[in-house]
C-alpha cells in the first residue's frame, strides 16, 4: 500500500464551502479529484463542507445544504440575512473545534469573504477556487485577500494578471466546466437545427424576472420561424415547477404562445441537442459555449438592486456575460435590463439561428473561449486538486 510522504498513512481533512448550483457542481467534481490523490498517497482524506445535490452526491460529509442560498442582489439578500448568519457562525465555529487542514471556498462571495476572514484569524489555510469577480466590483479588496488566503486558483485566465500586484499566490488551472461538459457528452444525441432552448436561471428570483420576456420572444420567433421547437430545461424540480406555473399563466393571457417544453436535470443533453438558445447570464453561458451552444443572453435585477450596483460595478472589457469577457470580444450579443425584451432580443437570435448573419461568427468565438479555458496539463479538475493537495500537505499530519 502507497503512503503518504511521512511514509505512514496520514489522515488529512478539508472543508470545501460552496454557496451556489455552479459551485456545487465544482466542489463535487474538486472531491472526487482530491479522494483520488489520496489514494494514491495512501492518506485518509475526510472530506466536509456546505454544498448541494452535487456535493451529497460525491459522499462529501454536508454540514448545510446550500441548495436554496444562491440568491443575488441587495433585496434578496436582506430577505435571508438571518438564515446566513445562522450558518456563517454555524460553520464557522465547527471549523474552529474540527480545524481541518485547509478550507477551499468556491466563489460565494458575500459569504466567502468573511469566512475566509474568520478562518485566517483561526489559523487555518484558505484556498479559494473560482476566485470573487473582484475585478468588477471589489479591486480595493484585492490587498485584503492577498493577506487572508494561502492560495488562490483562478479558471479565467486574464485573472493571473488581476492578482499580478499582490504577494498572493495564484495559480490558472483551467475551468472545470471543460472536463465536465465533455465528460457526460452523449455522442448518440444530434443537433437539431429547429430546437430551441430556453435556460431562464437557477435562481427563483431569475425566473420571475427573465421568463416573461423570454416567452414573449417565443412567441414572436413563432410567428416568423414556425418551424421552431421550443424547450425550457430548469436545473432542478423547484425552479421547473415554478417555470410550468409562469408559462400556465402567461398562456392564458397570451394564447397564441406556442408550446413550450419543460423539463428538469437534463440541461446538459438539452445543450447538445439544442440548435440556438437564449439564456440568463451566468455559469450556463461559459457551459454552452464549451458545448457548441450559439446564445443570445441578458439579465434583470430589482431597479433598487440595479442602482446600488452601479455605484460599485464596472462592466469588464465592456462586458458582463463571462463568454464575452474570456474572448475580450461580443461572442453572445447581450441585454441588460429594460434592454431583455421581445424588440431587442428576437433581430438577436435571428442572427444566430442555423443560416444567420451571426452564425458563425458565434460558433469561431465558442471554440475560441473553449481553448482559452483549458489547463495546458492535465485536467482542469486534477490541477485544482493538486494545488489544494499542495497546501495540505504543508499542514502537520492529524
């Protein structure tokens, strides 16, 4: 049997907290590659955390259930501030009796931040992967999280140079999303040029926003494009029930809407088969991208929200949809708020539907940002969990 490079079995421990369904996804594909390296060390590795459906699933010792925390802007964010800081000192106190070897945050930034705080003052390394987009709207707290993390891993790769006049240690090491979009690719499923998808968000407060006017531009895309099929496929049974119960109600107010498919978990296959798509801005965007997905994509937030926000964000490179700022130019044309209606966003797609102006301009950007997102060695995954690998073994055995 392999041992550790104590020469004994060592029994090593990591926290990974993750507040949102994309992190989820990476913190549970981070856990597999971290039980891996351990076993080829022959180290015990328990591994605990906040995390979702993903991370459950991966075995991962879940101390709360992040499922329903993704929530985004000031409004929102009130509305839940006792439940967050329920958990914050729930956690935080758990780490503090457990002091695992590091801690790895993905993202989250509102909670993350302040948890790396209070870990710094315990005394326990911190690895945050998917670094807080602080180039947007936080760069006076670049110093600050140079001071309280160990190490930083970055998956954009104009992200090194963010960190560049920081003593912090940062690291690209690919996105993740490029090994687990080819990794469930099902070769037997086809691109079906009449197939159009619909991805509203993760968020309930996305779909009360986007959905509306992403129905009323089905709806107009019908009239002109009747051979068009159209699909909305949500990330999880709550948001799928809540989108059936929006198009249920706006049918009857606009009967002439077309049908709509809706279906649950199957965003991946629906990204393959899918001709052209409109989405909310997000992770599914930099995920249809690596897929081959052509999109057009915008967001809404509370008009409170939007201008407190301003205040403080700055569109990056001009842009705020993550496609557009990896390739530095417009790949997947974009709406911002009273922009994302049917008028704007239905020239948008006919542009980059099979035939379109647009078309393959879209499909050389996709293969483009898909190559910038990929690690020079191994994979994504594998490198991540190595740097984490890397600073536990720093730490004395338990």
């Amino acid at each position: 049997m392999q041992t550790g490079k104590t020469g004994v079995n060592v029994k090593r421990s990591i926290w990974i907290i993750s507040g949102e369904a994309s992190g989820d996804v990476y913190g549970a594909k981070l856990a597999a590659e971290l039980r891996r390296l351990a076993a080829e060390r022959g180290d015990e590795l328990t591994v605990s955390g906040m995390g979702g459906p993903k991370m459950i699933a991966a075995g991962i010792d879940i101390r709360v259930d992040s499922t329903e925390l993704g929530v985004v802007g000031v409004i929102e964010v009130l509305k839940h501030i006792f439940t967050f800081i329920g958990i914050f000192f729930r956690l935080a106190g758990q780490a503090k009796k457990e002091r695992p070897g590091a801690v790895v945050l993905i993202d989250y930034p509102g909670f993350n931040l302040l948890f790396a705080l209070m870990m710094y003052w315990n005394k326990i390394p911190v690895v945050w992967y998917v670094c807080p987009h602080l180039w947007v709207w936080g760069k006076w707290r670049l110093p600050v999280l140079a001071k309280i993390c160990t190490k930083m891993l970055v998956i954009f790769p104009f992200e090194t140079e963010v960190f560049a006049p920081t003593r912090l240690e940062t690291e690209f090491v690919g996105h993740p999303l490029v090994d687990i979009v080819e990794e469930r690719r099902n070769p037997e499923i086809v691109r079906d040029p009449a197939s159009f998808l619909l991805l509203p968000g993760s968020r309930t407060m996305e779909i009360n926003f986007l959905l509306d006017p992403m129905l009323g531009t089905v709806a107009e895309l019908a009239k002109k494009h009747p051979a068009l099929k159209f699909h909305i496929a949500a990330p999880r049974e709550k948001i799928a029930r809540l989108c059936r119960e929006k198009y249920a109600r706006y049918r009857e107010k606009h009967p002439d809407t077309p049908e709509v498919g809706i279906s649950c978990g199957d965003t991946s296959d629906w990204q393959q088969r899918a001709g052209t798509g409109l989405a909310a801005s997000g992770t599914v965007t930099v995920e249809s991208a690596i897929a081959g997905l052509p999109l057009v994509v915008g967001y809404k937030l509370n008009w409170v929200t939007i201008l407190l926000a301003s205040l403080v964000v700055r569109l990056y490179r001009g842009f705020f949809t993550m496609v557009n700022i990896i390739a530095n130019r417009e790949v997947y044309q974009e709406f911002l708020q009273h922009h994302f209606t049917p008028k704007e966003l239905v020239p948008a797609v006919e542009a980059i539907l099979p035939g379109g102006a647009r078309r393959a301009e879209v499909e050389t950007g996709m293969a483009e940002v898909k190559q910038l997102l990929t690690p020079n060695s191994s994979s994504a995954g594998r490198q991540a969990a190595e740097a984490c690998y890397g600073v536990l073994e720093e730490q004395p055995p338990r």
